[in-house]
C-alpha cells in the first residue's frame, strides 16, 4: 500500500503576523492528511524493513550493510517522534491532554540531530525502496517540525483563542466591580 503524495504546498503556515492555533490547525485538513500520511508511513516502514528490507540487506556489502543499519535506525527514529507528536496533537484536540502541557518540553519534537544529519557512506548502495522511504521521513519530519514551531509560537499581543469570551469575561467583572461599589 502506498502512501498517496502530499503536497506540502497544501500545508498552511502562520506567517509572523498571523500565527497558527491547534483549533485552525486540526480544522484545516492539514492535520487529518499529516496523521494519516505518517501513521501510514510507519505502518509501510514497518513492513519493509521486516520483510522485503531484511532480504535486501543479506544481499549488501559490508559498507552498505552498516549504512542499511545505522540508516533504519534513523529511519525508525525519525517516524517514531513524528508519530508521537501527532499522537499527541490528537490528544489536545480531543482533550486528554491539557494545550499548555503539549507545549512542555517533554512533548516537544526531538531527535532534530539524528532526524537531520547527513546520510551515511555507503547509503548510495542501499535499496532503491529503503531510499524512498527516507526521504519521505525526512520530508514528513520537516512539515512536522515546520508546523510545531508554528503551533509554540506565541508573540506579545497575540490575540487569544476566543475574543468574544474575554471580551465577555471583562464586562461581567467591569459589572461586578461596579455593583460592588452600591
């Protein structure tokens, strides 16, 4: 099963006056293609390096054999914080876990050494497939790491998530502090 191409002009950026929030993020599409892009990349990446992958790697030379190794690890690793930063976007939207506490550093996207170094020598001689597969993480990680800096971006002044709210919240203590005065 292949994953169907993404077009990463589809993605919407915050530009520096106009910041994206997780509520225009998951209702933007954006959200739904990117989780479902890179759950099905996991699930495709899975599945080669235990089938197909581990009969192509017998067949490769010893400099091919140490770049396939170190190559899916990076491999593995890159999916794997993908994964759990879309996880844990999911679980904001769906509130089981508080927008604040995504922010933390413990949610934040990590592994950027590993995800971004140079290939490896040798990783010329790797499969055709395995090659595929790497840089379509590469490319689903920088969108990832695109959108979370977009997401933690909180400029003076930025208006909050409802205005309508606050506004309200301000007239009833303006009314409260006034009737306290009577």
């Amino acid at each position: 099963m292949a994953i169907d191409n993404f077009d990463d002009q589809d993605v919407v950026f915050a530009s520096d006056e106009d910041n994206l929030s997780l509520a225009e993020f998951m209702s933007s599409g954006v959200f739904q293609r990117t989780y479902r892009e890179g759950m099905q990349l996991v699930e495709e990446t899975s599945a080669y390096l235990d089938g197909p992958g581990r009969e192509a790697a017998r067949n490769l030379s010893r400099d091919a054999s140490l770049a396939y190794a170190g190559e899916s690890m990076r491999l593995t690793t890159r999916l794997m914080q993908v994964a759990a930063w879309l996880l844990v976007r999911k679980a904001v939207h769906e509130g089981e876990i508080a927008p604040e506490e995504a922010r933390s550093e413990k949610y934040r996207l990590a592994s950027k050494e590993i995800a971004r170094s140079a290939r490896l020598a040798g990783a010329a001689a790797l499969p055709a497939r395995l090659l595929e597969l790497i840089e379509h993480s590469e490319r689903l990680y920088a969108r990832v790491e695109r959108l979370d800096s977009d997401l933690r971006r909180q400029p003076e002044g930025m208006p909050s998530a409802n205005p309508l709210a606050d506004q309200m919240n301000r007239v009833e203590a303006f009314f409260r502090e006034s009737a306290a005065r009577f």
